[in-house]
C-alpha cells in the first residue's frame, strides 16, 4: 500500500478545505476505501477521517422528514426506533447487506459512496474504463454474470453495489453535501448516475463534496414497505436483485407505489414505468406481473446475466404480493 | 513514510504505540504487540478470522486502519477470560466442540460476544419478523446463523457453533 498522511478534522469546514489537497479521500468507516488501498485501486495522498464530525445523529425534522447524519453507523441506524416504525424498507435493506461486524463499521455516507464490486474494476492487471477511462471493458466478453441489465452503456456495465441506496431511491430521499463553495442538495435519483461515456464517474457529486446528511421524506404509508434481497448465498454477499418497494393500498387497489430494483444497473433503478403501470389499478398478481414486464423491457441482458431479467420480475411480484396481502 | 504515535487501551492495558498509518489494527495486535489471537483469513473484509471488539462492538481488524483507534478501547480473544475463568462464550465453545482446526474460532468468538450484545439491545437482522423485537433469551437457530454469517469457517463446524452461541447465553 503507498504511504498517506492522515487527519482527523473535528468541523465540517475543515473537513473540505482538507479535501482539495491533491490526492485526499475521505475516510468512513474504511470497509471499502482500505480494501481497495490494498488492491491499489486507491492510491491517496491523505486521508480525512470523518468519524471525529458533528454527523452521527438521526434527526425527526418538524415536517416529519428524518435527517440521517453522514457517520451515522449502518446498524445504528438498521436499529433506530423511527427508522424501524416508519420505514420498514430502509431498516432491511441495512440488514441485508454485509455482516454484522462490517455494518458497525459502515458509514451511511460511506455506504453511498462505495465502489463497484465488478471484478475488472478491482483488478488492477485488467482495463476497466471505469478505474483507467479508455482502457476498456473486458467484462462485456467476459465474467458479467453479476453484472448490469439495464441502463448500461458500451463503455461500463457496473452495478451499483449499496442496498442502502436501493432502498433511499424508492423512498425520494435526498442527499446534502457540503463544498468549500457552500451546499448541494440532490435527489438520490440525480446523485447515482447511469455510466454513459463516463463510467468514472459513479455520482453526480462535485469533486471534493463532503456527504453531510441523507433527508428521508416523510411517506406515512412506508408503514408498508419492505426490502427482499437475492444473493449467491444465504447471507453476508452482494445482492444478484433487490428490490424495494412501498405500497398504499386503497381497498383492493394501488393507490400509490414505490418500487426501486437493484443489482441491475449503474444506480439503483426506480421502476417508473412500472410505477406508473400499477398507480390506480388493481392490486393483483396479474396486474404486478405486467407492470414489472413492462419495466424490464428495456433490458438488455448479456449471455451470462439474462438470468436477471426474470429473477427482477419474480422478486418484485413476490414482494408486491406479500405487501398487499394478494394471495400468491 | 509517514508514522503517528497513538494511545489506545487493549484487553485493559493502556498502550502507546508508533506506527505507520498503513498498518490496521490487526497487523498492530499481531506484529507489534504480540497479540497473535486475532487471526490473518482473508485481509479483506470477506471471512471474519479478525474480529475484535471496539468499545464492546465487533469489527474486523483488517480493515480498520490503526490510526483511527486514538483513545479507543480494544478487546481481543485474549482479553475476553477473566483470569483464568473463560468467559461463557469460550467455555460453550470447548463444551460443544465448536471448532476443528481452531483458525476462525477467535473471530467466532469475539463475534459472538458483541452479536449477543447486540441482540441484547434490541438489534434486528434481516430475518427478525418486521416489527418483531430480539430478546437473548428467545433467540433461535436461524438468528445465530444470520448474525453469525460474517464469520466462516472452513472446517465446516457452524454445526456446533451455533449450538455453542445459543449455549452461552446464560
Ligand atoms: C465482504 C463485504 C461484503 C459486503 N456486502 C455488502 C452488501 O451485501 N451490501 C451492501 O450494500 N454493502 C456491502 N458491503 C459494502 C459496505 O457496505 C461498504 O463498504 C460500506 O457501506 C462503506 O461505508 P464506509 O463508511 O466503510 O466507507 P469507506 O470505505 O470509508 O468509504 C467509501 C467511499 O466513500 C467515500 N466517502 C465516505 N464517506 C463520505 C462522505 N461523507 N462524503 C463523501 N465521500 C465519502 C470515501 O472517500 C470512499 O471513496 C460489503 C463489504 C464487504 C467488505
Ligand atoms: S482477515 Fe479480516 S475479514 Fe478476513
Ligand atoms: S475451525 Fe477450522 S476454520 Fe473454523
């Protein structure tokens, strides 16, 4: 590993004046930061811890939104009494990542932040367009089995590996970010990015911006919400699909849905389409399936990830059947 | 090369150290102070073999660099009898003859030890029943096994682990 310098600021402004030295990186809790300092995927300068900042605190705001300090840890926050009441989804999506020992070191900055899991990107001896921009992507021909469906492009076909994220998508949670030109807000939907031409890029974060917080609007009918996760094995692995998804039922109809799918693309995919698909219609099996046919046309399967198209459809009907009570 | 000095409590003993900012905890334990319980599985994040507890929360000593445990307070498998009274975790584990070759059974120790804390606060897992609360006394196989997923063993022994976790909750 190459030898960096180390700070750890106790002030947010401090933090990002830190942050334009040339080759700084912030550091959460390090569980994917020091992993790729040891492959040489990162290589900084300096690192500005983040865990010495006034950001560990989940907050109710007076309009019922729940501000979620950037430090907070991953299982402080998969435990929160109002995060566990009011947003059922996001509790789980926590505790389908990881394991118990990494989501006490997580950050839920971090945890947006984190790099992909596609194994060209974390070989060092391999091109990846998204660590060497054109050099080139040897994953298109080669291991993409866990690899994007949807929204990718000729030059990236990463998955975003958060569940966390997947879950903030279908719940419209925005980001807050702090520059040495003062603070950005965005929606998590404008803050992932697809990877287009610029696969380096994962967000649409200005460089050097500090994540400060992650505002989670308020939606009283997350009450019913859940997160299902498919993975390799049984625990402790990245999702293959995850899907999360709020429903507010008006009798037997959707009056109103959320549903975000992960593991198959660049960000987490709000399923719009299918949103709009079930908005005011029948909350049956039939109507779920069509809806999710209807999103995941625009799949572009490759020959070892086809598998995904009919897994996002199987997991998500199952999770909508389940929410509402629709007898499978 | 840039190196720090650094203050830190471990199994109860105030220690001050100077060390490279590359090193991590867990090569700090093992190459500086001796300590050689935590064990080297993976160096990734990916098996469990380095579990330690910091202010009494389990985290994994290869990945968290040591320069961030100013002031902090570590406990390690040789830190978790007092004396020479095993702590109950340690003695499930001889009773239930939860190990073969002994190389992850550090890690599933210190593991286990904050696991049960955690559960003893409440803490979900991705099985708890939503809006289901954990107690140590009702928690089952299936708990143990998810909240003990961060720690493999190659020699397979989970068969007596789990056993070994649900008998030490007395
Ligand atoms: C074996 C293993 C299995 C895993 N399984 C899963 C899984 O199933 N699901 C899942 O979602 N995750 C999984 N993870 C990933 C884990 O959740 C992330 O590594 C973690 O959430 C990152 O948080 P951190 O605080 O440790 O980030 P760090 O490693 O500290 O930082 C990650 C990146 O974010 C940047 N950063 C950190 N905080 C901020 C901030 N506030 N503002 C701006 N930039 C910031 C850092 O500079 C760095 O680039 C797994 C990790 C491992 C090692
Ligand atoms: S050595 Fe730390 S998790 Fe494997
Ligand atoms: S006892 Fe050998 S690895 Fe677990």
């Amino acid at each position: 590993m190459k030898a960096f310098e180390y700070e750890r600021p106790v002030g947010v402004t401090e933090a990002v004046a830190l942050a334009r030295r040339a080759g700084s990186r912030f550091l959460g809790g390090g569980t994917n930061l020091v992993d790729l300092m040891k492959l040489g995927v990162e290589t900084p300068d300096l690192l500005v811890d983040l865990t010495g900042l006034d950001l560990a605190e989940v907050l109710e705001q007076p309009d019922g939104a729940l501000r979620i300090g950037a430090t907070v840890r991953n299982s402080d926050l998969s435990a929160n009494d109002a995060v566990r009441a009011r947003y059922p989804v996001l509790s789980q999506a926590l505790v389908a990542g990881a394991s118990g020992q990494l989501r006490n070191m997580a950050t839920v900055g971090g945890n947006m932040l984190q790099r992909t899991r596609c194994p060209y990107f974390q070989d060092v001896t391999k091109a990846c367009n998204k660590r060497v921009p054109g050099s080139g992507c040897p994953a298109r021909a080669g291991e993409h089995r866990n690899l994007a469906i949807l929204g990718a492009s000729e030059a990236c076909i990463a998955t975003s590996p958060s569940d966390f994220a997947v879950a903030l998508a279908a719940l419209d949670a925005g980001v807050t970010a702090l520059t040495t030109e003062g603070e950005v807000s965005l929606t998590v939907s404008d803050f992932f990015r697809l990877p287009g031409d610029e696969p380096q890029r994962d967000t649409n974060l200005p460089p050097g911006a500090l994540v400060t917080a992650l505002t989670v609007p308020r939606l009283d009918w997350a009450t019913r919400s859940a997160y299902r996760k498919v993975r390799d094995r049984a625990s402790y692995a990245f999702a293959l699909v995850s899907v999360a998804a709020a429903v507010d039922l008006d009798g037997d109809r959707v009056r109103d849905v959320r549903l975000a799918l992960g593991g198959v693309a660049h960000a987490p995919w709000r399923a719009t389409r299918a949103e709009e698909a079930l908005r005011g219609g029948p909350a049956t099996e039939e109507a779920f399936s069509a809806a999710l046919r209807g999103e995941l046309e625009a799949a572009e399967p490759l020959p070892h990830n086809g598998f995904k198209v009919d897994l996002a459809h199987n997991v998500a009907v199952r999770t909508l059947t389940e929410l509402t009570g629709v007898p499978a | 090369m840039a190196r720090m000095s650094l203050d830190l409590t471990v199994n109860g003993e105030r220690r001050k150290v100077d060390v490279d900012t590359r090193t991590t905890v867990l090569d700090l334990l093992r190459e500086q102070l001796g300590l050689t319980g935590s064990k080297k599985g993976c160096d990734h994040g990916q098996c469990g073999a380095c579990t330690v507890l910091v202010a009494g929360r389990r985290v994994l000593g290869c990945l968290v660099l040591a320069v961030t445990l100013e002031g902090a307070e570590v406990t390690t498998v040789e830190g978790l009898a007092d004396g020479d009274d095993l702590h109950p975790v340690q003695r499930a584990f001889l009773d239930a003859d939860a190990f073969q070759c002994g190389y992850c059974t550090p890690g599933q120790l210190c593991s286990a030890v904050g696991m049960l804390r955690e559960v003893g606060e409440g803490w979900p897992s991705v099985v708890t029943p939503p809006g289901a609360t954990v107690s140590v006394s009702s928690l089952g196989p299936d708990e143990v096994r998810e909240r003990m997923s961060g720690n493999l063993c190659r020699c397979g022994a989970y068969v007596n682990i789990v056993p070994a976790v649900l008998a030490a909750r007395r």
